[in-house]
C-alpha cells in the first residue's frame, strides 16, 4: 500500500499544518464516493495483509458492487495472511451475500493462511499460473522468532479457523479433509481411487488408507493409490507423492494440486480468460481501494509510526531543552495525535489506549513540574505511556473485557510488532537527540530562537518591580530541578524552572528571566558554583 502518484503537489511554509490536516482527513477515509458505473460483474482485490483496514474496505467495495448490479464477485487474492478476526468477519460477509450472488476467488498468485480461509468461503476457486494456496495454521511469535504452539494453545487457537473451514466446505463442496489439512498437522491425506473406475477419486486419512489399501484382502481390494494426474493444458503427466500432505506438514497446493484435487475450478492467467472461462456476458468492473483507503493503511504502517513516534520523542526533548520555541513542541503533539488517531479511526486500536495515555502523560507533568523528586509518579506515568503506545498495535477483541490479556494470536503478534517498533524507535531518537544536543545550538536557526545568557544591559533592565528573586539574582538549588523545582534566594525559597536541563540540588542558579509567575533560571558553572 502506498501513495497513488500524481502531478500536483501541495506546497505550504508549515509542515505541521500539512500533519495536522491530513490527521483531521483520516476519519474520511471510509466514506469514498460510490461508483455509479453497472455492472454484472465486479473484480475486488484483495492485496497484502489481512486486517481491519482491509476488512472495513472490502465491505465497502462490496456494496458498491451490489449497487451498481453485480451479481457475481471475483476476489483476487494476493495475501500472505493477516488478522485472524479480520478473516473471520470478511468470511461473514461473504456468506452473507444473497443466494443468488456467485462468489469466485481467482488467486493471483497467492493465497496462504487468512487468504485461504477467504477463499473456502467462496463459491468457486480459480488458480492462475503458478499461484498456490493453503497453509493456514496459528503460529505463536515470540521475541526469539516463530515457535510450536502446545498442544492447548493450538487447539484453542485452531478451534475458530476449523469451524470456518467446515462451514465453507460444506458450503461450498470443498473436500473437508483437504480443509482441515490446510490448517492443523498431525494427520497424513492420501489420495485413492478406484480400481474398477480410476476417475473416481477421493482422500482419505492414514486410517483409512491403512483399511481400504494396506490391509484389505486383495481379492475384494476396492481401492489404491493415485499414481499421476494429467495436466489439463500441456498433456503432460505428474507423478504423485503419497501421501499429498505428510502429518507434520500443512497442506499447500500449486495451481495443478488445486484443479487436479478438484478444490479449483481450473486455471485462468488474466482476467480476460477469467471471463471466459467464468462464461461472463462482458469484463467485470474493478473495485479497488480508494486513495483514502492506501492512505490509511500507509499511515498505520510500522515503518512510518516508527518514524512520527521519533517526531514526538526528538520535538519533546527540544521544547523541554528551549522553551517558547513552540514549532518542535506543536510538531511533536501533532505527530503524536497522527502516531494515535490513525489505527483508532482504522479500528486497529480502542479508546482506553488514548485515556491511558492522558493520564500517564499527566502523572509524568506532575513529577516533572509539580512534585520533582518523588519518582514513583514518574514511573507509574511512564509505564502507563508503553502501554497505551503498545496498546495501538493491539486489535480490538470481541467478547473480552477492555483490560485483559490477547487470547488471540493477532493480538500477541500485534503486541510484538509494538515492542520491534517501540525499541527501534527509541534508540533511533536516542541518536538524535544526541546529535541534536551537540549540534542544534551551534546553528543558525537556533540562533535566532533560543535565548542567549543575559548580558549586564540586560539585568540592569530587569523587572526589579517584581517580588521575590530579580533578572540576575544568584540563588541555590533546593531540590533537583526536572526542570522545575525550587531554589533558595537569600531567606525565601520560590518556585523555579529550568531551560530544559536537569540541574542538582544544591548548585547554584542565576535568574535569567521572568515570564509572569514562571521565573527561568540557568546554572551557573561549576566554578562559580563552588
């Protein structure tokens, strides 16, 4: 998914203000203008992973099919998989359609995992030339990479897939054993036939096998192996190796196993042969994604919410470092607004994530400004910040309470997508600021921004009107500044803030300005602080 290409550029002197419209633009991306061309016939593709940005699109896309006369719907699958929920719900849909409505999923070239699952919903499956499909088991990621699933977690997480593939099968008149073998392992497929009518073919588990074959009495032997398949377009034989699917392997079949098994109908290479194959008065219309739709998924990328979550990260530690900049601080709240909003309008992420983090980004200005020095405030802040961040990976489950543990295998890959990006993140911002630190005030932009040492002219135009301490008044530090804190000058002990840097207690300050009550001190150097 990415940006659709075109000749006009938007041109402005604020790119916050380009952030934030296009942050105001995303609740839209669902509501695209319908298309008013008829049709008998609608091409919908279904690219990339499987989530709810997709799922969302295809409901869409499907009922402008419908109302501009479609009656039968061609999926092109071109997915590695995705969301569990999001399959499960775009199958739903795809069952839900009238009787009368011919589903047709054409993969071109692939449809593993979620995508099969999609595809067994359909009515009729076509290949093109070397696709394949199938493979459609749960895995479990972990931070070390992909592991086994026990014997519990398996079947609990399996359970749903393989109630959708037995609907679909039955549905439909796919061969269930071929269904299930698709999603669990531990069970051979062989592939018989008869041996007084080889053209009647059918699959059978190693039990079965092991009765009709191995130890069935050779006088009354019904059945045997399948030993080749023709192809239909060359002529050409294919050997067999039995069995079709080993028990530690998930079934997966090219574009020959399908049509030969007969899960597909048979081989189209574009949709111009499709239609004729499908026997289609005219070419079917495409359905693809708007420009909204790309943008969306574009904007809940991993890539680019690493990159706004660095945007926040790097603004907020210069408008703490130089206050009364205000570009790095709006910059920052902008793309943490974007970083928030984007999978929550997406339905990727829920509300309690945004009020998580509102309240830790309060108990963090609490520490920071209120209560310096407590650090259980922080801590708890900080804490409640990763998760709500984590938290936007994290689809939205049904039937589970708003704060509980993943029960579903998206979830938890969800939850270390979160973590890579999270990491990754945070040790990219950790070079710039550091580069930042060492040469942001050195250039000329900063220059003209952040606020030079007061010279003598300007302490003897101080507001001496003002109590409590004055432009250039020297006082000590009572209480580490983070940045704000509290300062003794002279008998009385005042409130005071630093420019941003943490300043220990008991080094001495010079009150550089007054910005109503806010009064702004700076550290003197360690010689003149001894």
């Amino acid at each position: 998914m990415g940006w659709c290409r075109n000749d006009h550029r938007l041109r402005t002197k604020n790119p916050a203000l380009v952030l934030l419209l296009l942050a105001l633009a995303l609740p839209v991306a669902a509501q695209a203008p319908r298309t008013t061309t008829r049709t008998s016939a609608a091409v919908i593709p279904i690219r990339g992973e499987i989530n709810d940005i997709m799922r969302d699109s295809i409901e869409r896309r499907l009922t402008d099919a419908r109302a501009a006369g479609a009656t039968t719907i061609i999926f092109e699958m071109d997915t590695p998989g995705g969301m569990v929920t999001s399959a499960l719900d775009i199958c739903r849909l795809i069952k839900n359609l009238p009787q009368e409505m011919r589903t047709v999923a054409w993969v071109h070239p692939s449809a593993y995992s979620a995508g099969a699952m999609i595809s067994v919903a359909c009515r009729e499956i076509w290949m093109s030339p070397a696709s394949s499909i199938g493979d459609c088991a749960p895995i479990m990621v972990a931070p070390t990479g992909v592991q086994e699933l026990g014997g519990t977690e398996r079947a609990k997480a399996e359970s749903p897939i393989l109630q959708e593939f037995r609907d679909s099968a039955a549905r439909n008149g796919y061969d269930p054993l071929l269904s299930r073998a698709m999603v669990t392992v531990g069970e051979e497929v062989w592939w018989l036939e008869q041996l007084d009518d080889p053209a009647t073919r059918k699959f059978a588990t190693g039990d079965d096998k092991k009765k009709l074959v191995d130890d069935a009495d050779p006088n009354e032997r019904a059945w045997r192996l399948v030993e080749s398949y023709t192809l239909p377009d060359s002529g050409k034989t294919i050997r067999v190796p039995q069995p079709i699917d080993r028990a530690g392997e998930l079934l997966t079949m090219s574009q020959y196993d399908a049509v030969a098994y007969g899960f597909a109908k048979g081989i189209a290479r574009d949709t111009v042969e499709l239609t004729e194959k499908l026997e289609l008065e005219r070419a079917p219309v495409m359905f693809d994604k708007t420009g909204w739709e790309q943008f969306a998924s574009w904007l809940n990328s991993p890539l680019l919410r690493g990159i706004l979550l660095v945007i926040v990260m790097i603004g907020a530690y210069v408008e703490f470092q130089h206050p009364g900049l205000i570009l790095p601080g709006v910059t920052a709240l902008i793309a943490l607004a974007i970083f928030l909003g984007a999978p929550y309008a997406a339905g990727l992420a829920s509300i309690w994530t945004i009020l998580v983090l509102v309240a830790g980004l309060a108990l963090l200005g609490i520490e920071i400004f209120l209560m310096p020095g407590v650090g259980v405030i922080g801590l708890v802040g900080t804490a409640l910040i990763v998760l709500a961040i984590l938290g936007t990976f994290m689809p939205r489950e049904p039937d589970l309470p708003t704060f509980s543990l993943p029960s579903l295998q998206g979830s938890w890959d969800g939850l270390y997508l979160g973590v890579k990006v999270m990491a990754s993140s945070v040790i990219v911002s950790i070079v710039g600021i550091l580069l930042v630190a060492r040469y942001l005030p050195r250039s000329r932009v900063a220059a003209g921004m952040v606020l030079a040492n007061p010279d003598a002219g300007t302490l003897a135009l101080s507001d001496a009107h003002l109590s409590g301490a004055q432009v250039g008044d020297v006082g000590v530090v009572t209480g580490d500044l983070r940045p704000g804190g509290q300062a003794r000058f002279g008998q009385e002990v005042i409130d005071v803030q630093s420019q941003g840097e943490y300043v220990v207690a008991g080094r001495r300050v010079q009150v550089i300005r007054r910005d109503g009550m806010n009064v702004i001190v700076r550290p003197l150097p360690p010689e003149d602080s001894a």
